[in-house]
C-alpha cells in the first residue's frame, strides 16, 4: 500500500514539476516576447536602407507595420511620425509630452514615441526631442512601446526621417552617446543637432539613456 501511494505521490511530484517548467517558460515568453520580436525583425529586416517615402499613399495599408515592402514606405502618421529604416521603425510621434510626467508620457508610449514639451518641431531652429521608454523594470515591458529597444543599432551616417504635417525631413546620424539619467548638458545647445533620439539603457532598465543626435540633410 505505501508503495502505491509513494508512487503515486512521484507521479504527483513530477507532473508538477512539468507544470513549473512550463507556466516558466510562458511567463518568460509573456516577459521578452517584445524583445525577441524585435530582434528576429532586425534580422529579416533587408539591409539596402535606399527606400522610398510615399506620403500620398493609405495608410491604412498592411505593410506600413513597420516592414519595407519594394523599397517604399508609406508613414504610419503623416501629421508626426518617425521612420527609421534600418532598424524597422514606422510609427506614430505624440506632440508635446511631459517628459518628467510618467503618467502622462506613459500612456502615450503604449502606441508610439514621445516628443518632448518645449522642443523643437522639424520646421524650427530648435533641436526636436524624442524620447520612447522600455520600462523601468523589464517585467513591464509589455506595457510600453518597445519601438526604439533597436536604436543602438544605429551607427554614424545611418539616415532616418520625421514627417511633419505632411511634410518629409530627412536625417542623419553624427553621434551616439550613453548618459545618466540626470544628464542634460546635450539639450543646453539648441543648434549643435537638429534632433534627438533617447531610449532607456540598457533596454528593459532605467539605469541609463541612449542617446542618437542627428543632423538635418539638405533637401
């Protein structure tokens, strides 16, 4: 009889056991499934950055989810939206965000990035801030946008564009810094860069920002 029910109890153990093993596996799914989605795009991403940006086209189309189809790119928001090819991002700019209000910008990061209240719009002599977040605590990262988790794949020269009011303003990269999270000194010079990119670093913290400074082409 105890060994019935000795077996019985292993049996028990071992359907647990199981059961650990794969409720862990789903949560660790539910967790980096935005990072591991990100990544595997980037990889299947084409690599020939020479595209296209149609902004008389419908935007309510299938491939503008943040693909290249034929070298054209038709913008997810043509009154401010950022594209930036290599890297697989088409998305929404909300104008005009807090950025030291969480519960402000927070909400809007859910579905695109951030522009920062006070700076500069495309049309300005003043530098545009742009700013996404990953979260604060990689657990919640399912809670944010994590269209700028591939920024740092960024390099010197790589080209991006913002469209404002329907209009097209082409970029390209000249520097890439990490900063604390208290650093401000890159936002003293309104006309060193003509735009900004910032995310969290590393991805999934708060540690640190990464920064992307851009300089307007000549059209």
């Amino acid at each position: 009889m105890n060994a019935k029910r000795k077996k019985k109890n292993n049996k028990i153990i071992l359907w647990l056991g199981f059961l650990l093993i794969f409720s862990s596996l789903i949560l660790f799914l539910a967790i980096f499934f935005p990072i591991i989605k990100s990544e595997w795009n980037y990889l299947v991403l084409p690599k020939d950055e020479s595209v296209k940006i149609v902004l008389n086209g419908n935007s309510d189309e299938k491939d503008i989810e943040n693909e290249v189809k034929n070298n054209t790119i038709i913008p997810k928001d043509k009154e401010f939206g950022i594209i930036i090819p290599k890297i697989g991002v088409n998305t929404k700019v909300f104008a005009n965000v807090n950025s030291q209000n969480e519960s402000e910008y927070g909400k809007k990061l859910k579905y695109g990035v951030a522009h920062a209240k006070g700076s500069g719009f495309p049309q300005d002599d003043r530098t545009v801030f742009i700013f996404a977040h990953s979260s604060s605590d990689f657990y919640r990262n399912n809670n944010f946008n994590t269209v700028f988790y591939l920024l740092r794949k960024l390099e010197v020269d790589d080209i991006f564009y913002l469209v404002y009011k329907k209009k097209l303003y082409s970029y390209k990269m000249v520097e890439k810094r990490i900063v604390t999270e208290n650093e401000v000194s890159y936002l003293q010079d309104n006309k060193k860069y003509d735009v900004i990119l910032m995310t969290c670093w590393p991805p999934g913290t708060s540690y640190k920002r990464l920064l992307v400074m851009g300089k307007r082409m000549d059209e």
